[in-house]
DNA sequence: CCGACACATAAGCACAGACTTATTTCATTA
DNA sequence: TAATGAAATAAGTCTGTGCTTATGTGTCGG
C-alpha cells in the first residue's frame, strides 16, 4: 500500500487495462482476461500486483475469486496529489464542486 | 504526457524524491543532486524523464538550467483519479479535510 | 580564445519485471 | 473419490530501464 507500490503498479499499461474494467463492474480473473490476449498465470500475477498495491481487491467466491476495486488505493493517490495542491489553484473549485454533489 | 509516460515516470523512487523537492521550491539540476548520491548523468536522465512526462518543466538561466513543477502533468493525474471518483465516497470527509487546510 | 563549469548525450552493464510453460492448490461436481 | 475447472505459484527467458564512465555541447569569466 506504498505509493512505490501504487505507482509501480499503475506504470502497467495491462494493468491500468485492467483496473479500468474493474472500476466498471467487478470481475473474476478469468472474465477480465476476456479481450486481452494474455495468459491466465500472466493475469494472476498483474492481479497480485494490484492487489499488494491496494488498488483492487478480492473476494472468494467458490472457485472463482470475484476482483473489484480498492478505494483505499484511490484514496492513496488523492492524499498524494493533494500535497502539490498549491500547483493546481485553479482545479480546487472544481474538486469541491465535486464533492459537494458526492454529499448528499 | 501519456498516463503511461506519468506514471512510469513516478513509478522511480528517485523521481518522486525529485519531484517532491521540485515542489518546495524550483532548483537547478545541481542542487538537486544535494544529498542524493547520485551521478550527474542520472539526475540529468531522470529529470529528462519528468519533462516528457510534463510532471517538470525547464527554464534556461545561462548556463544553468532551472526545473519546476509542470501543473499539467499533475492535472492529468487528476482527471484520472476523478474517472474513479465512484470509489472514493467513503473519503469524502477526510478529502474534505485536506480541502478545508488546503483553503486558508 | 581558453579554461572551467553546468548539463546533455552515448554506450555498456546489471538488475527488475513482464511474459511464457509447467505444475500445484483448492473447490465443485459427477 | 476421481475428474474437472479456476486460480496461484514455480522456474526460466527476454526486454526495459536505471545506473555507470566517457564524451559532447554550450555558456561564462579571465
């Protein structure tokens, strides 16, 4: 759950693929490897990765294991670009906007 | 100014280190290397990396060259972080928070 | 001009990491 | 309980990349 870990993770274009699907809809791994033309050990791993990053993570269901995302990864990032906040002056409004139509 | 290029760039310990010192305050490629045991060459290929990112941008000043904080390389960050705004909910207060210090 | 200095580029090396095939683990079901 | 199927792990390969030393480029002061 480092920010070495998140951003290692997030360098992946497969995994930034990946994690886009996920942000949809969760998905099992065999599911998300629909499209992508990689190997099932390939997937488990990038899942892996992801998962030790704090972006997604899993729930078991039978035989399958069911992959949605982590929103403590996200929010891990948010702390992160909040410390440069003083270089986005003009991005804040929008940023509170947002979360004032998140309140309700 | 891809993602990729974005987040590649700050996958590398020693670039977020640079980065971060870059966001106190502009320094010249020298002074960067201050307390970082690292070659010339390397500083001068890491901050190479940070420009084509568009995280750091340059400023001739003679034979100097001056590096500050690019605002559209973290904008960008930004616009991705709120593709996944749907995930953060559960954050709001403590992003509120962090707002709220950001404002004074 | 010429030496020194700041920085960039070149070339090569060594390690990290993304991939593969093969195998293992674990849950389901016949 | 044997067979199947989903996913994880193991082991090995190959590419990418971060580092080094060496050299090139450009700017300033004597």
């Amino acid at each position: 759950m480092t920010h070495d870990q998140i951003f290692k993770a997030l360098a992946d274009p497969t995994r930034r693929t990946i994690f886009e699907r996920l942000a949809t809809s969760g998905h099992n791994a065999s599911e998300l490897r629909e499209g992508l033309s990689i190997s099932q050990p390939a997937m488990s791993q990038h899942l892996s990765v992801l998962r030790s990053a704090g972006l997604v993570r899993e729930q078991r269901q039978g035989r399958f294991v069911n992959y949605e995302v982590d929103p403590d990864g996200l929010a891990s990032i948010g702390e992160w670009l909040a410390k440069y906040r003083a270089y986005w002056p003009a991005r804040i409004d929008d940023l509170k906007t947002l979360l004032k139509d998140m309140d309700q």
